[in-house]
C-alpha cells in the first residue's frame, strides 16, 4: 500500500469520492429508465393515433418492428410483442383513466400535487396527461409490463405504481404484492386509531395495517398453537417483514416486561420506523375475543410506561386472529384509550392425509398414560 492511500485525508475524501459516484450512478440510472419508459409512451401514443387515422392494415406493428430492429439492431424493445405492450400501456392510462371521476379523488387524496374538481376532468385533461407518465416513467418497464399483465382496474395499477416507488420493490415482489391482492387488503383492518392518535398519525397507521394478512409462507395444521405460529413467523421473518410492510424493524419475541415485580411477555415487539413508536403484535389462533384487547392495552401501557423514550410516540397494538366478528371488535375497541388495530390472517394447511396422520395433544397424551401402565 501506498504512503498516499494510509493517509486518513485522503481516505476519508476518496469515501467521499465513491460516495458522490455511487448516488450519481443512481441518478443516471433513473434518468435513463425516464427516457426509455418516455420513448415507450410516445410510441404508444403515434401508433393510436396512426391507427386511427392511416389505412396502415392490419401488419402495421409487425412491420414497424422489422424497420426499428434494423435500424436500431443495438437497442431492444423493439419486438412486435413488445411494441404491442406500448400500445396498451398508453391506451391502458388515457382511454381508462382520463374518463374515470374515480381518478380525481384518488388524486386528490394521495398528495400527488394535481388538484382536480368533478366538472374540470375534460377541461385539465392535458394536466393529467402531463402528470401520469411523469409517475409512470418512475418505475422499470418490466413493472410496467407486469401491472399490465395482471391488472385491469387502472385505479389498482395506480396504487401498485405508488407502492412500487414508494417502497422500491423489485419485479418479484411487485408480483408477489399482486398475486397476494395487496390493493384489497391495505387499511382495510378494523382499528381504534381515529379516537387515539393525532392525525396525520392516525391516517398513516390506518394505512399501514391490513385486513387480512397473508402467512401463505407458512404451511401450519389447523391444530397450530400460538408459540408455534409465533416461532414460524420469527423463523420466516425476512417473509413476514415483507408482509407487515415498510417500516416494520423486528426487536423479538416473548418481550419480558416486569410489572410490580410480575413477569409478563409480550408475543412479537417491533419499532415502526415512519410512525415512531413501538408495536406490539399479539398473535391468536382463534376468533376475536373481547378480552383480547384488554390484555393488548395492558402490554401497551406496560411498553409506554418501561420500554419506550420521550421522543417515541404511543405504542400501538395489532392482534392478529384467525378470524373475527367485526360488529364485535368495533364493540370492543371502542372505549378502549390505547391504540390498536384488529386483523385477520390465512395461511396454508397441511394436506388432509398428513392431518390425519398427526396425532391430537389428547391421543398423545392417551398413548403416554397406556405406555406407563403396561410398564
């Protein structure tokens, strides 16, 4: 090693250096996936209008994708297949979209800065134009693709668009969102938060929690018991992260809180790190039971009172069931001070044969008695 390279100036300039690189890298990369998705849109966009005004036939596409490969034999996306998804993604977004009210509340509510009212949908259409591809043209065509392929409800492509940007999915997990039916699920849990958090606290943890969530990871029998599950979960953790969703910083499991000189032991503690707070997680492998919530805001009191700091803000409280009577934990939380938030969950059961084949606790329990009888 060279003199130059021990000298901590010099090293310390050139993290700075790599650091500067890096970030303009992204940048580039970004800027780059604009212009491509912004080409697409615009090819998208002539071949409509062409279509609709030459007397092209029917090879049209299959022809513009011969003279595009050959003129441009170093670039890809030129396939016929390929030119066709143009068409639609364009198609797809104006046709859809532009004559949707259903977009101007979305808009609205979503901070997206594009204030539109009911009777000016016509009037600013170009405004929207203009806003959508800048949203689209965010995310890699390959999402792009996907969310053509799977969606048809251009209000659902736009969540996944946002949730996409907002969250930095990979194609993969883009798919795995979809396929799991995330839109349907996403703050749709039954929750206290109105009447315990301040807002914009309140709106931001209702859309945080889901109804239900999905452990489709897990493959459990129906006989499963609460620390299995829990364990299952912890064992699967990176699976369950990706299911709570952004933010979600996993403390443990079987958290002890001593309470006038009582152990009690909360299932699973995790650190929200958009809402600042601390969140428990109780996890129960029946139906919804008014008592549950009781004992969640005991837990809770107990972490705002021992666990967390002045510049934590109040610990909220999710219990996930197997299923829940909703009429009956909109009764229960109700009156409850403490914030917290009900849902459902599903996961995979074993096959009907192996069910069968694993004895209950009882049977167990019955074959140990007659194993200590004939000894």
């Amino acid at each position: 090693m060279s003199e130059l390279a021990k000298k901590d100036d010099y090293k310390n300039w050139v993290v700075e250096l790599k650091t500067n690189i890096r970030q303009r890298q992204i940048k580039a990369a970004l800027a780059v996936n604009t212009e491509l998705i912004g080409m697409y849109w615009e090819l998208g966009k002539q071949i409509v209008e062409k279509q609709a005004t030459a007397q092209w036939g029917t090879g049209f596409i299959d022809q513009l994708s011969k003279d595009l490969k050959a003129e441009f034999p170093e670039m890809g996306g030129f396939s016929t297949a390929n030119i066709k998804y143009c068409r639609q993604f364009y198609l797809f977004y104006i046709e859809h979209i532009l004559k949707s009210q259903q977009l101007v509340g979305f808009l609205e509510t979503n901070d997206n800065n594009l204030q539109i009212s009911d009777n000016q949908i016509d009037t600013k259409s170009e405004q929207v134009v203009g806003f959508l591809p800048s949203l689209l043209f965010r995310i890699p065509w390959g999402h792009n693709v996907l969310i053509l392929q799977k969606i048809k409800n251009h209000i659902e492509a736009i969540f996944y668009v946002n949730q996409t940007i907002e969250n930095n999915w990979s194609r993969a997990v883009l798919e795995y969102q979809i396929e799991t039916n995330l839109c349907k699920r996403q703050g749709k849990a039954i929750t206290n938060f109105q009447n315990t958090l301040p807002k914009p606290d309140s709106d931001l943890a209702t859309a945080l929690l889901k109804d239900s969530y999905n452990f489709e990871f897990l493959t459990l029998s129906p006989k499963v018991k609460e620390r299995e599950l829990e364990q299952k979960l912890v064992d699967n953790i990176t699976h369950f992260l990706l299911e709570l969703g952004k933010g979600f910083a996993y403390m443990g499991r079987q958290f002890v809180l001593n309470v006038g000189g009582e152990i009690f032991k909360t299932d699973l503690l995790f650190y929200h790190t958009k809402l600042k707070c601390y969140v428990v997680i109780e996890l129960k492998v029946t139906d919804f039971k008014p008592e549950y919530a009781g004992k969640l805001s005991f837990y809770l009191t107990a972490i705002d009172r021992l666990v967390k700091d002045a510049n934590d803000k109040p610990t909220i409280g999710i219990l996930l069931c197997k299923s829940k009577n909703n009429v009956v934990v909109d009764f229960a939380l109700r009156d409850i001070g403490k914030p917290m938030g009900v849902s459902e969950y599903q996961y995979n059961q074993l096959p009907a044969d192996i069910q069968k084949a694993i004895p209950t606790a009882q049977e167990m329990a019955d074959e140990l008695q007659k194993f200590d009888n004939e000894m």
